[in-house]
C-alpha cells in the first residue's frame, strides 16, 4: 500500500515534557555524565576535556562542558540528533557504545535543563540548541530545536531560506548563555583543529536546599555527588574522577576534569595474582534470536521483492512477444536488470540469515579475569562491562554472598559482547535479567575454583593479608602506609601508565624510587627507564594473564542418589512443619478447623481443667543463634498477658467447684506422678509452633495432644482463693487497666481479697516445689540417660564428605531418634553455592569422621552453663510460683506493698550478666549490641554462650597472632637495622683512625722543613720559633713529635691553633 494512502491518519508526537521524562532513567548522574564521554569514544576522540564555568546568572552557579577531539557533525549529523532513537550506530558487529540514538538527550536533560552543542567539521560550524526553558517561557508544547549552520571559513551562514536561519540565530542569542554571534563564534573556537564538538550544559539541576547536584568546590580536580559522605560509599559512587578511570576496559581516550588528567586504569593490571578463565555457554540467545528474526523479516520481503520483479519481468517478455522495436528492448533490458538485482539482494540477505541461524545454535565463549586487589581490599566484586563500557560494578558472587573472608579482596573483570547481553537504555544494567542472573552465578562458580587455585585459605588468610599492610581486624580499614608495606605492595604490581602521543599502554619496570611517585599528565614513552619501550614505535606489550581450567564436580550415581535423598528428606521435613501451622486469619479459617469454635463467650464449660495459653516463641535473634541440649532450653515464664478478648460477661458459676477442687489438691500432700504427667514431661521437649492457638475459652473441645505446650506448661500452678462469680476476674494487666469498678466497695474488697490471696500463695509454694521436683525427676528417669550422653557431642570438630570432599565443622546440634543419633553439623567454610551451610549426617557413619576430642576450653564453658542453669531454674521455680500471671487456676495481683528482694537480685544480676556480655562481645556475633541491651531474664536464659565464648576466643586468637606477627617483623627489623649500624660504626672508626695516622705523618713533615735564612734575619726578636709554609710562625720543637694517644694528638692540633694566631 503507498505510503499516500496513510496520510489522513493520526501520528504519534513528543512533547517537550518528554525530555524530562526521558531523563528520569539516569537514577546514577554520573551515569548522565558519562553518555556524553561514551559519544566521544565513539566519534574516536583522543581526548575529552571536562570542566565547568562560572556564571551567576545561571541556575547552579556554573556550566558544564564537554569538549572532545573527534570526528565532530556535519549539517546532517547533528540533524540526526535530534531525532529519538535514530542511531547509525546500531549494527549487530559494532564495537560501538551508542546503540539506541538517546544518550545525548537523556543524559544532558538529567544533568539540567538547557544544552547548546557547538561541532565542527570540514568546513562547515553547526549549532544545536535543546532548551527547556524556552519552551517552557514560550509556552510551547511540541520541541523545536534550533539548528543554524556557518562556513567555517568565511563564517558566512550555510542556508537557503535566510529568514529561518535568522530566527534560529535570535532564539540561541535569547536563551543560550551567549547573547551575540561573537560570543558563539567563541565557542567554535575553543575545538582545537578543523573537528571536534563542545556540549555545554546549563541551568543545572538543584538539591532540595536550593544547591547543584554536582559539587566542583569540594576538590578542584573533581566533580563530585554532593552531600555524599566518604564513609561506607564506593569512590565510583561519589567521585566522577574515580567512576570516569574504570569506565572502560581498555581506556585509550584521555579524560581531563578541570584540566588534570584522569589516570586510567585497565582493571586487568591492577589486580595481585591475575587468572583467565575461559567460559563457555549456549544460555545466551535472548539477543541473538533478536538479530535472527530481524533478518528472517529481511530476508523475507527481499524475497518477495525478487518474486515480484521476476514476474513482471516474465510477464512483460510474453506481452512484447516478437516486438523488436528499439524502445520495447530497453524496457526489457530495464525490467530484468531490476529482477537481476533484487534476486541478487535476497541472495545476500538469505545468506546473512543463515549465516544468524548458524551463529544461534553456537555457544558464546567468555573471558572470566579475577585477581586480589590488595591496594583496597574491600572494594572487590564483579565489574561487568559491555563492548568495553563498564555497565554493573561491585557485583557480589558466589563465596562473596556470604559475607566472610572468603574470596574477600578478589575483583573480576568481565567484557560482555552486544550479541551476548544487551545492556538497558541507561547502561546501568542489562535488559534480559534471567541471563544476566545466569553470567553471575557463572562467575561465583569460577570465582571459587580463582580463590582455591590461588591457595589463598591454605596458607591463612589472616597472614596474607598482614602481609600487605592489612593489621587492623576491621576489614574495611585502608592498608598500613609503613614504606616497607607500600614497597611490598608495588612490588607485586608494576606500574602501567599511557602515552599521551601514541597512546599504547607502558608497564615500567620496578624501581625503590618509584613507590611514591607522582606521574605528570603528559607522560611520553621516552620517559620510559626501559630501554626496549622507551619509543613510541615499539609495540606494545600485552599482558601475560595465568589461563585457569575450570574444574567441574563430578558426581558418582550413589552421590546424586543420597543427595537427592537429603534434598526429598528436607522438604518433608518442611512439608510437616507448615501442615502442624494452621494460620487463622479469618471466619473462614476458624469453619475449617475440625473444632467447634465460637467467637461468642461460653455459658458452660465442661468440667475440665482449664489449660494454660503457650508462652510467646522466643526473639528471631535467640531462635536462629547455636541450639543447646533440650533439657538446658527451658525459658523463664514471661509477664506477658494472654491475648484473649476482653468481656464484661461475669464467670460462670460451673468454674468455681472445679477451681475449688483444684485449690483442694494442690494443698494436699504430693502424690506420685501418674501417666500422663509423664506424656507431658516427654511433649515438652518439641519445638513450640510459631502460631499460637486460640485460648482456651475460645476452644472448648480442643484437645491437649493437638497442642504442643512450651516448657513452662509442666509447672503446677500457685492456686489462690476464687472470687464471687458476680465479681469481674482481674486475668492480666490489660484486663486491670480496661476494666473499672465504680463501687469503691468493692475496691476495697478487692483490695483486702488480694492480699489474703498473696498470703495463700506464698504458703502454696513450698507445696508446689515438691510436686514439680517429682515431676521432672520422673521424666528425667526415662530420657535424660541416652538424652546427655548424646548433648556432649555438641561442639566436636568433625569432617563430613560432601561430593567426594571432605570438609571441616563442628557439631552444633544433636537429635535422638529410636535406634539412631544424628548430628547438625555446621561448615567452616564450603565453596559452591550449591552445598548447604550446615547439613544433618548420621553418626558413625561413612560420611563423618572425628576430627579431635573437645578441647577443655569448649567444655567448661557447658559444664559451667549447665550446672548454673540447673541451678537458676530452680530458684527460677520459686520466684515464677509467686507471680500471679502464670496461675492456671484464678490470676490474682502481686502483693506489691511487701519488698520484692528476689526480684531486685534478679534484676541485678540479669544488667551485670547484660554488662559483661556487651563489654566481650565479638564483632561479628549474630546478635547485636542494641539486641543484647533488650533481652530480660527469659531470653538470656537461652543466650548461645558456647558460641559466644568460642566466637570471643577465636578472635582473641586472631588478635594475639596478629600481634605476634607485627612483633616478628619488627623484631627482624630491629636486628637487621642493628647490623647495619654495627657495620657503619666498624666503617667510622676505621676512617677515624686512619685520618689521625694522616695527621701525625702531617705535623711531622711540616716539622721537619727548614726556616729561610732570610726569614730569620727579617725576624730576629722571633726567638724559639720557627716558619712554617702552611701555618705559619710555630714553636720550634724537636723534630720527632712523641705522641702515643688520641687526647695527646687534639691537645698539639689546638696548642698549634692558638699559639698559631
């Protein structure tokens, strides 16, 4: 269909309100600012200057510019520009940045909200100017760019309609910083040579405080992210200087920011123990199946283009028929050289379709770079980039995840080509997330096989470290500047620099001198101490990186057979915990269960005895810290009330004999305990569920083997007296402070009931001690045998063989089952992700074997816990029995009028336990300072103290070796600096003693010579001294000269002197 046929229908048009929205996907600036270097990079500049201007009268105080040496725009080009989308760049070979035609707009919109972009090239000088502000003053909402055009020569306009150019020119003179053409032809003037282009970005965009994003105040040779602070940000994030030297993988453009030269960097070279690893994958097709429909749709209509211009090649042929005529031969000759070329066109895009085809099915073969940076070695990770522009840095993979020291320091360097993965608009990611997950976990698998082939772990971490200057314990503290460690750390990294003329990279030779030196910004290859590289026209070298063999894990059939077992034998395990919670969040929810439960208060209730609501589940922070024996993990009852709805309904009268009943047994002498105590003895060793169930007033007919009560449920309760069933019941604390009695009668009474009732219960105590004693005597009697024995297996070092390795741990926890014991054992350190942290093994099987018994420092810790918690849950009985808010039976207040020393101790003892624990605790605990301060009596009783003492001397450990090699090294100093002085002073005193040998033969030349005759005579009254050439007058002495020692020696050197003068 022709196109005329489509010009009645609407078109799609941009506003100018667009440019802003645009300019929204740049959330890095310095993401914005570097769309303008890549444009440079891509127009084959050699050099970019960024710097800023000042001018008040703009919003921000100052301009940004961009001036680069490229190929620069003609008329055409800069056109191009302006056009969204639209990118000549955009060819599945290009090794060009630019892909999508959006960069300059997008980019330059983020960073303000006007821009001018002066080019040049050949002879022509061209003009874009993008501004907000005048579309916005003009109230215009279509954009409109001007876009005028000089002879670079005459400066004379290039135009052929003179009235659009004068408007063009009067609407840059109104908005733009330059208000007349002297000042713009200035601007053409600062492109050095006869191409390059100027961007210059103005009214800045501003901070909520009125202040530009971007602060050049701070750091004359920077430009930084303002209100950024140093700490805990990567130098890339505030600093362009620092972002702009790691853009590229192989910087060959120079950038200078405000007129200093960027050091760049090729990561590669930087790094201590570089490898290449080569990795090979067929998971990348997101973009190349792209490229293969684009060409098959090619391919596609050349075909039918060809078809169509053989048909009507043929056709023509047979209507013309034996016409011969001169005119009816050229429409043929014409028709078929068409049909000739069209199928010579479909020919080629069917191959190039093929050829896509072909390339699809192959695999994409990239190169994996990992080395230690142990310049900063907390900034390590992955630094991704795509067609040499750095896209994704500080990337965490594998080992890294997990937070330790292992492959800590170590920094990867991938180049990631436009067929493989495309990155977004923005390059600040890439567009296909599922196969860019698919390159990290990649990258985390060799990253590990990088860290084990550099044998790093073996040889101590701690050690290797200290070795570079690295002797605090914080990790993210910079590197000793002791001389000696910056020489060691040069030493493993040669020093890699550019020349400014011929731009080929130069790795210099290791030198003492040159360890803190400071390279100028123009630096040649003559400055060069090598000789072989000390000329522009040598070659360059090429880095020599280790090539590494990825090595795969290769699983026996019983292997996968018993790890998949483990895999099926978790999920169960997961499968019952969720079916025993049975979350309610609805009326819904509550019609399901197989109860019959009611919203509504009772009338009746059975006469039963009514059940305790379970305890709250402990804190996150003590439920994920090292488990400890069962019989030791009893938690102090809490204070906290039970969440039952409050009602105003009085009890009814069926509870007050049974309660009656109650208060009867307990005053009663203990009896044996029977059975079922004995069942609820055995059901309190299982986890309490997450999800509490409804009260018992609301489960009436519940059962109390559907229930899994907490430790505290086997504790007989202190029954106190009931109260009138006319009277409201006081349960708990929110029901005390809900509730109100008007009648000042009965708060008296209450009053009076109370205190008879805090009497009882104090007598009720001593009653209640037996019969918990004998209860948890008979159940010890039945389980706590095997039970012990098997809790001191806690904390021995075994070794457990995962995929045909053996690696180290530690037995964190015991399970006791019918015939078998098993052990949780927790990993020191286990290098693929796909290998659990912890893992549950069967004791005294093939697959664990011990490694060393416990050593008596792990032990007394436990033996010391143990016996102290025995010892505090019993007297934790007495003070529980005392507290009204774990009675089964009737809940009555505190007696709070009487001093409450148990209590008081308590408290005490629980803020020095606190006290200690916060003073000792090691830094990377799992629980923190402000957790700790937080924790009552209940939750300390559960705190991991095995974990904590190991975790505290562990560290101690470090600290002291650490001090112990600092020592060494000093000391290995101190006596190498000793010999050197020892050396010197033998040196010293042999010069000293052959100078005062050079004297002595001296004195006794010069007293040897004669006095002149004449001299004699011209002097008479000179009696008793004789002339000396070089000093004079001096005494006349014997002509040996006796002196045996040094002070005899001085003492004739200074007689001279003075009788000399």
């Amino acid at each position: 269909m022709a196109f005329t046929n489509y010009s009645s229908l609407n078109r799609a048009q941009l506003t100018f309100e667009y440019l802003h929205t645009n300019s929204t996907t740049h959330e890095f600036l310095f993401g914005a600012l570097a769309e303008l270097v890549d444009n440079a990079r891509d127009a084959d500049a050699t050099r970019i200057d960024i710097y800023a201007e000042r001018r008040e009268d703009l919003r921000g105080g100052f301009m940004l510019c961009f001036l680069d040496d490229g190929a620069g725009m003609d008329p055409s080009d800069a056109a191009s520009v302006i056009q969204f989308g639209k990118s000549a760049k955009r060819t599945p070979e290009s090794t060009q940045i630019g892909q999508y035609g959006n960069g300059l707009k997008s980019g330059s919109m983020r960073i303000g909200k006007d821009f001018i972009l002066f080019t040049k090239k050949e002879d022509t000088m061209t003009c874009l100017f993008l501004s907000r502000t005048f579309h916005e003053e003009e109230g215009i909402d279509e954009v409109i760019v001007p876009l005028p055009t000089w002879n670079a020569q005459t400066r004379d306009p290039v135009t052929d309609n003179v009235e659009k150019f004068a408007i063009e020119t009067e609407l840059i003179y109104k908005y733009s910083p330059f208000h007349n053409e002297e000042e713009v032809m200035a601007q053409f003037m600062k492109i050095p040579g006869d191409n390059g282009t100027l961007v210059i970005i103005f009214n800045l965009k501003l901070m909520d405080n009125g202040e530009p994003e971007l602060d050049i105040i701070s750091n004359p040779r920077d430009i930084q992210m303002a209100e950024t602070s140093p700490e805990g940000t990567k130098p890339e994030r505030r600093s362009f200087r620092a972002y702009a030297a790691v853009l590229y993988i192989d910087p060959r453009m120079r950038i200078f920011i405000h007129g200093h030269k960027v050091q760049t960097k090729r990561l590669s070279c930087c790094l201590y123990k570089p490898r290449m690893y080569k990795y090979t994958s067929s998971r990348f097709k997101a973009r190349a199946e792209q490229e293969v429909k684009k060409a098959e749709h090619v391919a596609r209509i050349a075909e039918e283009k060809a078809r169509e211009a053989e048909s009507k090649a043929r056709t023509l042929e047979l209507r013309l028929g034996g016409d011969l005529t001169r005119d009816s031969r050229v429409m043929l000759r014409q028709v078929q050289n068409t049909a000739i070329t069209l199928r010579r066109e479909a020919d080629v895009k069917k191959r190039i379709k093929d050829a896509k085809q072909r390339a699809l099915k192959e695999p994409k073969e990239l190169n994996f770079v990992f080395g230690v940076n142990i310049e900063q070695r907390d900034l390590d990770g992955m630094f991704i980039y795509n067609c040499s522009r750095l896209i994704k840095m500080y990337e965490k993979v594998g080992p890294q995840l997990e937070g330790g020291m292992a492959c800590g320091g170590v920094v990867g360097v991938v180049d990631v080509p436009y067929l493989v993965l495309e990155p977004t608009h923005n390059k600040q990611d890439f567009a296909d997330a599922k196969e860019y997950r698919h390159l990290l976990r990649a990258m985390g698998e060799h990253l590990a096989q990088y860290w084990k082939d550099i044998a790093i772990a073996q040889r101590g971490i701690i050690k290797f470290w200290d070795e570079f200057g690295y002797l605090s314990a914080n990790w993210n503290q910079p590197p000793s500047n002791d001389l000696r460690y910056k020489r060691r750390r040069a030493m493993e990294i040669p020093t890699t620099i550019q020349c400014d003329l011929c731009l080929k990279w130069r790795t210099l030779p290791f030198q003492l001198n040159s360890v803190e030196k400071e390279y100028p910004d123009t630096w040649v290859c003559s400055m060069n101490p090598d000789p072989e590289q000390d000329r522009c026209e040598a070659s360059e070298q090429k880095q020599k990186v280790p090539l590494g063999t990825f090595k795969k894990d290769l699983k026996t059939q019983e292997e996968k057979q018993k790890q998949l077992t483990e895999k099926i034998r978790q999920q169960q395990e997961k499968l019952e915990a969720l079916q025993k919670t049975t979350p309610i969040r609805s009326q819904a929810d509550l019609k399901k269960l197989p109860l019959e439960v009611t919203t509504r208060p009772p009338t009746k209730e059975p006469a039963r005895r009514p059940q305790r609501p379970r305890s709250p589940p402990l804190p996150a922070v003590i439920k994920n810290a090292p488990s400890r024996p069962p019989s030791l993990q009893a938690p102090m009852p809490t204070n906290q009330p039970r969440k039952t709805p409050i009602s105003s309904t009085p009890k009814p009268s069926a509870l007050v004999p049974r309660e009656e009943a109650c208060t009867s047994r307990l005053l009663q002498p203990p009896e044996p305990p029977r059975k079922p105590a004995n069942t609820a003895v055995k059901t309190m060793l299982r986890p309490t569920p997450l999800v509490q169930p409804l009260s018992p007033s609301l489960l009436p007919n519940s059962k109390n083997t559907q229930e899994v009560p907490s430790p505290r449920l086997i504790k007989t309760p202190v029954v106190k007296k009931q109260e009138p069933p006319s009277k409201l019941s006081l349960a708990t604390p929110i029901r005390k402070r809900t509730l109100e009695v008007s009648d000042e009668e009965e708060s008296e009474e209450d009053t009076e009931r109370r205190k008879e009732r805090s009497k009882r219960g104090k007598i009720a105590v001593k009653e209640e001690k037996k019969d918990i004693n004998e209860l948890s005597d008979s159940a010890e009697e039945e389980d706590s045998a095997d039970l012990k024995k098997a809790q001191k297996d806690k904390g021995l070092h075994v070794e457990v063989r995962v995929n045909r390795e053996w690696y180290t741990g530690r037995v964190t926890a015991v399970e006791v089952g019918k015939n078998v014991v098993r052990w949780k054992v927790k990993f020191d350190y286990v290098p693929t992700d796909t290998t659990p942290r912890d893992r549950w093994v069967e004791k005294d099987s093939e697959d664990v074997r011990l490694m060393k018994p416990p050593s008596p420092e792990y032990q007394s810790p436990d033996t010391q816990q143990e016996g102290g918690e025995e010892e505090l849950s019993t007297a934790q009985q007495t003070v529980v029995m005392t507290d009204p808010s774990t009675s089964e039976c009737i809940r009555t207040e505190p007696d709070t009028t009487a001093p409450n020393t148990n209590h008081e101790t308590v408290d005490l003892l629980v803020q020095i336990l606190r006290n200690c624990l916060r003073y000792f605790l090691p830094p990377s605990f799992p629980i923190s300072k402000k957790e700790l301060s937080a924790m009552n009596s209940d939750e300390l009783i559960s705190f991991p103290l095995k974990e904590y003492f190991r975790q505290y001397e562990v560290g101690l450990q470090n600290l002291c070796h650490s001090y112990q090699s600092r020592a060494d090294s000093r000391a290995k100093a101190s006596e190498e600096s000793l010999r050197t002085s020892e050396k010197k002073l033998r040196e010293t005193e042999e010069k000293l003693q052959k100078l005062r040998t050079n004297i002595v033969a001296l004195l006794q030349k010069v007293q040897e010579e004669s006095v002149a005759p004449t001299l004699a005579a011209q002097h008479p009254d000179q009696e008793g001294w004789r002339w000396c050439g070089c000093l004079g007058f001096i005494p006349a002495r014997p002509t040996d000269i006796d002196i045996n020692t040094d002070d005899e020696l001085d003492a004739y050197i200074e007689d001279l002197i003075t009788k000399g003068d």
